[in-house]
C-alpha cells in the first residue's frame, strides 16, 4: 500500500494500518520503511477485538484483516486473512473502492 498510496488517496481514501507493538515499535518501522499512511498502535487489542481479529499462536499473532469502512464508519468490504500472506492486492482494494464512489454518485 506505501507504494501506491497516492492511488488511494487520488480516490478520497486514507489508509490506517492497525498492529499489535506499542507505540516506539510503530515509530521506529513506519520511519524505517518511510510509511506515508498512518499507523495506530494496539497492544492491548481494543481495535482487534472490535474488529474480531483472529490471533492464531500458532500461525504468530494475529491474522490480517483488511477492511474499507466508509465516511459514516461502515465496513464495506472486509477480508479476513487464513495466513500472514492471505492479503488482497491493491488492485482489489482500489477496484472496491472505484465500485463504492461510483455507487455513490
């Protein structure tokens, strides 16, 4: 998604990636890997649970999921992810979300 974020962005959309490390954890990577999207920290699951996230311990931690929840806070797509590699492609985000905008003209 960093690589094509002005694709989402050009499209009224803005990325918040959810994670489980603490705050200086976030810092750290989202500088590292010069991320331009926001990151939110959730250490203590609050977000996951909402969400109902799957933590596999046996699959290390919790699944991805993968939502595209609108302007009035509804989900409007959501993908829960069987693997850590079980992720859609921006291609199916971005083909959502020009399906969404045109629903909405």
């Amino acid at each position: 998604m960093r690589d094509h974020y002005a694709e989402f962005t050009s499209r009224g959309v803005e990325i918040l990636a959810v994670g489980p490390d603490g705050m200086e954890s976030f810092k750290k990577y989202w500088a590292k890997e010069n991320i331009p999207f926001t990151g939110l920290p959730d250490p203590d699951h609050v977000v996951a649970k909402t969400y109902k996230q799957e933590v596999n311990l046996f699959k290390l931690g919790r699944m991805p999921l993968n939502c595209i929840v609108d302007v009035n806070g509804h989900i409007r797509y959501i993908h829960y992810s069987a693997s850590r590699s079980d992720i859609p492609d921006n291609e199916t985000f971005l083909s959502v979300i020009d399906e969404l905008n045109a629903s909405s003209k």
